[in-house]
C-alpha cells in the first residue's frame, strides 16, 4: 500500500486519537494534521479556570502538548516527548477559543524539535512551546503490502 506522506500524517493521527482520553476530556480538537505539523483547538470553559479567573496553565501545556505529540508522531513512528519547555504570555480566558499550532523545526533519525504557538480567537499569543521528542520503536497502524 502506497500512501502518502499527508495519507500517512492523517491515519497517524486517527490512531493517535483512538486512544487519546486526555485530549478528548479536555474539549481538544484536532483541526488538522500533516507531516511535521498539527493544529489543535480548545474552548476554554469555566472548568479550566484557576483561582485567578483565567485559564490554568496546565490546561495552555496540554492543548500545546497534544499538538506537540500529533506533530511529531504523523510519520506514523511513535515518538514519546524528550522535554517540553513554555512560556506564557497572556492569560487564556473563559470563552476563548486557544488554537495551538505545531511546526517542525528539525527532525533527525531520533530526535526532533518543536515550536507549538497558542493563540486565542483574537491572534493574541497566549504561549510559546518548544517539544523535543525521541522515536522509538514501533508504528501507530500497520500497512499491508499489496500486490498489483
């Protein structure tokens, strides 16, 4: 089976999905995926507020995180986070929508490097996000040779 590279970023992704409780609690969204890159959204509601009426920072990590993670495993080669570093710089609100987009930056035979920006529904950045991760061994589906 010949696939593409972004036929190949897109089933990554759905089997990433399948199994992805964490992100799917949160109200996460992928809005989409292709080799190296990802964007996904989040709805901040009154649940991911923290004692100062804004959005909790973990939830701003996670929604950058989980970008992170669809970014660097669309080759369909798992790959696991190696560090992770953010930087906030506005609060996300109750009622924004924070969009968190991932690009590649370098990828090796092992390693690779991520920036992940988070922005709201005005394009005000929220946070800056750097992921490095670390493949292992394994894939996220199986194709299956076929023969002509």
């Amino acid at each position: 089976m010949n696939l593409t590279p972004d036929e190949i970023a897109r089933r990554s992704a759905e089997a990433m999905w399948a199994n992805d409780d964490a992100s799917k609690s949160l109200g996460i969204v992928i809005e989409q995926v292709s080799p190296g890159s990802a964007v996904l959204s989040m709805n901040v509601t009154e649940q991911h507020t923290n004692g100062h009426n804004i959005c909790h920072g973990g939830f701003i990590f996670t929604l950058a995180d989980s970008a992170f993670a669809f970014a660097c495993n669309s080759y369909n080669q798992i790959a696991v986070a190696q560090h992770n570093s953010i930087t906030f710089i506005a609060p996300g609100k109750a009622g924004d929508k924070l969009t968190a987009t991932a690009l590649e930056v370098s990828r090796g035979k092992r390693s690779g490097i991520y920036d992940i920006t988070v922005l709201n529904q005005n394009n005000e950045k929220i946070a800056l996000f750097r992921g490095n991760s670390r493949t292992i061994s394994g894939s996220l589906f199986h194709t299956e040779d076929t023969e002509d």
